[in-house]
C-alpha cells in the first residue's frame, strides 16, 4: 500500500473527499508533492504560515530551543525563557490593557479559556456569539459557533448562549447584566470574510462597557497582519477586554492565546486554583517558533504591503464568473455563483499548481490567504491560474 492508501486506512478522516495530496517538502510560498510538482500556496493553512513555510528564522529558533529544553512541567509553575520573551513582544505590540498572555495548544483552547474567564471574572453565565461565526471545534467552542447544521448533532452543548445577528445594531439591545461576554470576530472568516461598519464595533465596544461584559475578540485568523495591520481592531478603534490569538501565532507550530489585563486573569489563580490547566500550552519550541515568526514579519516589515498586495489582486481579478470579491488585507473572499462551480474552479487551479479552497460557512467562495510574502509576481501568477479556471469553468471570458 502507498502512502495515500495508508492515510485513507489509518488516518482518521472527517470527510469523504480529502485533497489527500501528498507533500513531501514546502519552503517559502511553495509546496512539493510526492511526484515533484511544484504547488503555489494561496490559503497558508489557513492563515497560518503569515511567513511562508519553514521562515530560515523558524526552523532555527526551533534547532536552537529544542537542543535546549523542550517539555518540562505543566502551564505555569517554570520560568521558561520562550514564553516570558514571546508574551513580552505580544504585549509590547498591544494595548497597555492587554498585558497577561496565556498561552494555549490551540485557538479552540484560547476560546474555551476566555469563555471560562468571563464567567469566573463576571460572576455571569450568558455567552453572546454571532450567527456564521467560526471559533473552534471543542464542545465549548462548538456550543457558540454560529451554524446550527455543525451543533446539533452533538447536543446537550453549553447553555445559556445566544447567538446574534453580525454587523446588526438590533443584536446590541441583547447585551445585558446578564451577559458575562460577547466573542466576535474582528472580521468574520469562515463566513466567507465578512467585514462589520467601524460604527458596529464601536457600539459592541461600548455596550459592553456599559453593561460589565467583557468583550472577547477572536483573531485566531484575522491577526498578526492579515488584514493589514498587526491586530485587526486597530482599524476599528476598538480594543477588546480578550484577545484570542492562534494560527499564524506559532510561526507554523501550534500555539494559541487569549491576552487580557492581569487584574482579569488573576481570577484563574484562586477559587479554585489552577482555573484553566494544560499540559502543553506554551510549549517552550512553539514558543520560540512563533516569537522568532512574529520577529521576522517585524522586520520584513511584511505588514505594510498587505493593502497594496490585497490591491493587485482586486486589480487582476476581474471576470464576469465573479460577483463580488469581499477582502480585508489578505483576507479574500471571491463569491462565485455556487459550490459546484467553486469546487471545479478550486480543482482546476490545483490541477495547475495553485492551492485554494472554500469556505466553511460560505462554500460558494474561493479563498485568498496567502502568506504574506507573496510577491507581486506570484500575485499575477495566481490570477492568472484563477482566470483561466474560471474560463475553463464557466465558459465566460
Ligand atoms: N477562531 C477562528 C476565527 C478560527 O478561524 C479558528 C480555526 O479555523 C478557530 C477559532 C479555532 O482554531 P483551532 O483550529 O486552532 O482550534
């Protein structure tokens, strides 16, 4: 049996048609299969490799720590060099207010610890969350996502949760007393990137403040640059009680975090104690993996050309298959007319050597997440794959 036999067989799977490709090598912008066919990476793992694949930064922060230490002891009890260093650069690139990180294995894991601080800090057991929103698959994550098809088959979930219209002044009235926190997403992604009015924010923002509820901000995919700046509230004039951080916050390992002010967080050291417990979490490698990915987009300053990149794209991307295109950054939804005809286009460009997908909540949308080193060329190479798929496709030109 080869290799894809072998995942099929023994490798759990969760859906009936994988993209089963096998890759044997990936650096930069680029994968390799198995049969050396070179693959251009337009979604980044879904917003992850911010700095391309195995950044020469990463990959040696990870020699250097690993030769090191690695596992030590559960969360909290050592002082590991990686995560004093890495929660000091996040901090330092953060509201004051945000001034504690707690490091987790995942973004799912960020959400369950800052759904579990609100109701320790607030005394409150309502969770507000929005409908299409994406925040995680553990039962906690999953009882406040907002699609019903992906809860109801694991019912009993969490209650007393609401779930809102996004981007709709009306949901505000359902913030109250009651309400230890709302989670949103900066911009939503799985709904196929949905951006709100600054003006909604900045209501949310102060509804909250209003009423005592924390508001807990998810930018598992939307941080660390994506959107064109460092943390996407920035350009909301927002600044949320939790931030949750994952994906691209490991520079390609996993490592995840939900950052709030130390008076909050110190709930979680009493009554009881040890009020959110990990293994894992933090792990000195990932640490130094994603501090030494958060250095190199600093001084790449990789950043400040996402609005220009996001630009060429809206630029080479014009075909009349396409009905809109939704982006901030490189946070890119094209909408097509439906899946089937996505699902060919998304075919047709891995056929030709450019990795996209969907959406979760939005299957009739290609995604662009590229990592952020993209060049303009390989911009131009991109759409240039995407518009002849969509030739090919939909027969329109
Ligand atoms: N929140 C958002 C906005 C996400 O996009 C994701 C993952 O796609 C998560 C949370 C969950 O992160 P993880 O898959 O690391 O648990």
């Amino acid at each position: 049996m080869n290799n894809r036999q072998l995942f099929l067989r023994h490798v759990a799977q969760t859906s009936d048609a994988p993209l089963a490709l096998e890759i044997v090598k990936a650096q930069g912008m680029y994968m390799w299969d198995a049969d050396g066919k070179q693959i251009l990476d337009l979604i980044a793992g879904i917003s992850v490799c911010n700095v391309g694949h195995c950044h020469p930064q990463v990959v040696k922060a990870i020699q250097e720590q690993a030769q090191q230490y690695m596992h030590l002891l559960v969360y909290g009890e050592l002082v590991q060099s990686p995560q004093v260093t890495y929660a000091r650069l996040l901090t330092s690139h953060l509201p004051a207010v945000l001034n504690s990180v707690y490091f987790t294995n995942s973004g799912a894991e960020a959400v369950e610890g800052a759904m579990k601080l609100s109701k320790r800090y607030t005394g409150r057991t309502e969770i507000i969350a929005f409908k299409n929103s994406y925040h995680g698959s553990t039962q906690g994550a999953l009882s406040i996502i907002g699609q019903e098809s992906m809860r109801s088959a694991y019912r009993p979930l969490l209650p007393d949760i609401q779930h809102l219209d996004y981007n709709a002044f009306e949901s505000l009235e359902h913030i109250t007393e009651r309400t230890a926190c709302v989670i949103a997403e900066t911009v939503q992604g799985e709904a196929g990137v949905r951006v709100p009015q600054r003006e909604w924010l900045l209501a949310l923002r102060e509804k909250c403040s209003q009423t005592g509820t924390l508001l807990v901000l998810d930018e598992i995919q939307c941080g660390l640059g994506r959107n064109g700046t460092l943390w996407a509230f920035e350009q909301f004039g927002v600044v949320p009680d939790i931030l949750l951080l994952g994906k691209a916050l490991g520079g390609g390992m996993p490592l995840g975090a939900f950052i709030a002010n130390r008076d909050v967080m110190w709930c979680l050291t009493n009554n009881p104690v040890l009020g959110h417990i990990t293994t894992f979490g933090g792990h000195p490698v990932n640490c130094a993996a994603g501090m030494a990915g958060m250095q190199a987009l600093l001084e790449e300053d990789l950043v400040a050309s996402v609005k220009e990149k996001e630009q060429l794209f809206l630029q080479y991307l014009q075909h009349p298959a396409i009905k809109t295109i939704r982006s901030l950054g490189l946070m890119m939804a094209v909408e097509l007319e439906n899946f089937p005809i996505n699902k060919a286009v998304i075919d047709h460009c891995i056929a030709n050597g450019l990795l996209t997908d969907w959406f979760l909540f939005a299957p009739e949308c290609l995604r662009i997440a590229p990592p952020l080193i993209i060049t303009p060329e390989q911009i131009r190479e991109s759409c240039d794959i995407i518009l002849e798929a969509l030739d090919a496709v939909t027969g329109k030109q």
